[in-house]
C-alpha cells in the first residue's frame, strides 16, 4: 500500500498540521480521528490494513487528519468560548486547507467523502452537512450527533452551528438541503454493545428522515461494541457493499 506523510503549517490554525495519505488512485475518503487522537490514529489501530485491498486496487485514496479536539472540547483548561472558536477554525482548516489539497492531489470531479468513529464520526457528520458543495457524503461509525455532549454545559452560536442534533431541524435553507439530499453516502452506523449508543443515532436519523434526506441507519447487535474491531469490521464492509 503506498504510503506518504505530508505536513505544512496552517493559516486557519497557526501550527503545523500533518497528514497521511495511502493510496494512488479513487475517491477520496478524509478520515477524522476519535477523541483526542492523530492522523495515524487509523494506521494504529490495524484499520488501514483492513481496507488496504481496496486502496491497492485504487477504488479509494485515504487522506487521514488530525484532530485539535485536545486544544478544544476535550481540554479542561481552556476557557469555553475559547474551545468553541479553535473548533471553528479546525473546520475552516478542513474546508480551506484540506479539501484543496485533495483537489491538487486527484481532480476537480473526485468524490470527497468524510468518515470517523466516535467523536470522529460528529466531526464526519458535521463537515458534510455544513458543505455538502464540496464533501459529498459521510460514514459515522458509532457516533453522537449532539456536540453537548462534550461541551460541559457550554452553549453558544458555535456549539448550535457544529451540533448536528441541533442546527438540522432548523435548516430550512433550499439550496443546501437539496445538495444534502443528492448524496448517495450518508451512512449512520452503531452498534448496540457496550458504550454503544444506538437510541442517538435513531434520533439523528429521524431528523434527516423529516427533512426528506436519504441516509442509511445501520443497527448492528449487542456483539459489537464501541471499539476498534468493530470499526475495522465495519469500514471494509461498508466499502466492499455500499461504494
């Protein structure tokens, strides 16, 4: 599987931001890491090598990013306004950085699709739903679409515009609804094992049902917990049968 690690320094963040990349050819799947982890978080985790036929046979060409959820929603230390504002501009680096670079790295008409586990998958989730013009679906494994869930009671214009839960019921905007709805790729996955939490992702789902989007809930049973053997059944599957 080829492999290349890139890096520069980002505008919309002011630090270096790395990213891996596998594959030569494809689709383009941005991975969002889970919780407080790195851009090689999926390589750790034995997930790449889960998917690396498909990458050697060029259906799809992995591009897998940092998070700064440890400079946000996840640090203890920073003032709440503060956290929101970094997400902020962890989503323009996503929009104003990233998706361009895949551009330079495939062509104009390559299908961008974000995908992540756990708090990865909010994060998967909310990049498309807020630029479906340029990222044209999500996989979200075993995710909470509720972004207060990790805000410790923090609440401002940035929480409501980056939770999902919260700002999809109010999306009355033609345009971008009808981008949404033209995706064949939104795909809710959970399993119903430990830490699982498959009543959320029902709630998400029938948001989106209200709003007439297409989306695929995918319920899994009690033997498949929040974890990464299930993310690395789970991805592969999804690849072989749903791309």
């Amino acid at each position: 599987m080829e492999r290349t690690l890139y890096s520069w320094h980002s505008p919309s963040l002011n630090k270096e931001m790395p990213i891996s990349i596998y594959g030569h050819y494809g689709f383009a799947l941005l991975l969002v890491p889970t919780a407080a982890a790195d851009y090689l978080e999926y390589e750790r985790f034995q997930l790449l090598d889960q998917i690396a036929p498909f990458i050697d046979a060029g259906k799809l060409k992995v591009y897998s990013i940092d998070s700064i959820n440890n400079e946000s929603w996840l640090n203890n230390n920073m003032n709440p306004r503060d956290k929101s504002i970094r997400h902020q501009q962890w989503n323009d680096y996503v929009f104003n950085e990233v998706v361009p670079f895949i551009r330079t790295n495939s062509s104009d008409d390559t299908m961008i699709y974000t995908c992540g586990a756990s708090f990865g998958a909010l994060h998967s989730m909310n990049l498309f739903l807020k630029r479906p013009d340029i990222i044209n679906g999500v996989i979200a494994m075993s995710g909470v679409y509720d972004l207060t869930e990790y805000t410790k009671g923090h609440y401002d214009d940035d929480v409501y515009f980056n939770s999902p839960m919260h700002y999809m019921p109010n999306l009355t905007d033609h345009n971008v609804l009808e981008q949404i709805r033209r995706t064949h790729h939104l795909h809710i996955f959970t399993g119903s094992g430990a830490y699982e939490d498959p009543a959320s992702s029902g709630r998400f789902a029938r948001i989106l049902y209200d709003k007439a989007i297409n989306y695929e809930l995918d319920v899994w049973g009690q033997e498949w917990p929040h974890d990464w053997p299930t993310w690395r059944t789970v991805l592969p599957h999804y690849l072989e049968s749903r791309f």
